[in-house]
C-alpha cells in the first residue's frame, strides 16, 4: 500500500509543495470561462510574417503559455468540462465522469 510522507523542503531549504491561497487555480492558464476563449488560449501565441509576437487570441492574453498536451478545464453554464491541448493545436475534450463509475473515460469501477 502507498503511504504518504510531506516533504516540506528541498536541498536549499526552499518550499517543496503549493498550497493554494484562495478559491481559484495554482495556475491562471488552466480555467477558462468559455469553450471559444479555450479554444483561442490553445492556438497558442500570435505569428505573423514568421514571427512571434506577445499579441495573444484569447480574452486575458494568455495564448503565450499554451503548449501542446496542457490540460485545461471550462467552467461554463454551471458545468466543468476538461480538455487537453492537441498537437494541431485544437482542444479536444477529456472523456466524462458520470456517476464516477468512469465508463466514459475508459475507467472502470472495481466493485
């Protein structure tokens, strides 16, 4: 059986955990509040003429941070929906939890 030990420092003595300070995501790229900003988020950053510039699609000017294979979620008409950045840099959406009985997603429950 796995067992759990805190480890609260690195070599330099430095914090080795995140411990989330309020009711949002450790990480601001990682919710969106519609599936069209997502889906401008995962085109990633602006090129134009074969270069890159900080112009970002998306509405908070993130697009700079996106790469292929970040999970991000969608919280949208009371309803949270998961996606993975895809290497055409489309989203595509992960696989539901009805019931957690995990059919969707291709876990199956054990009982």
């Amino acid at each position: 059986m796995a067992s759990y030990v805190e480890k609260i420092s690195t070599k330099n003595n430095q914090p080795g955990m995140y411990q989330r300070m309020n009711e949002g995501p450790l990480d601001r790229s990682s919710m969106f509040s519609s599936v069209s900003d997502a889906e401008e988020y995962a085109k990633g950053p602006y090129i134009a003429d074969g270069e890159t510039t900080a112009k970002a699609h998306d509405s908070r000017k993130l697009a700079g941070t996106s790469y292929v294979g970040q999970i991000i979620s969608v919280y949208e008409n009371d309803h949270v929906s998961v996606f993975v950045i895809d290497a055409d840099r489309t989203i595509k959406e992960v696989g539901g939890f009805d019931n957690f009985t995990g059919v969707d997603c291709g876990i199956y429950d054990r009982d």
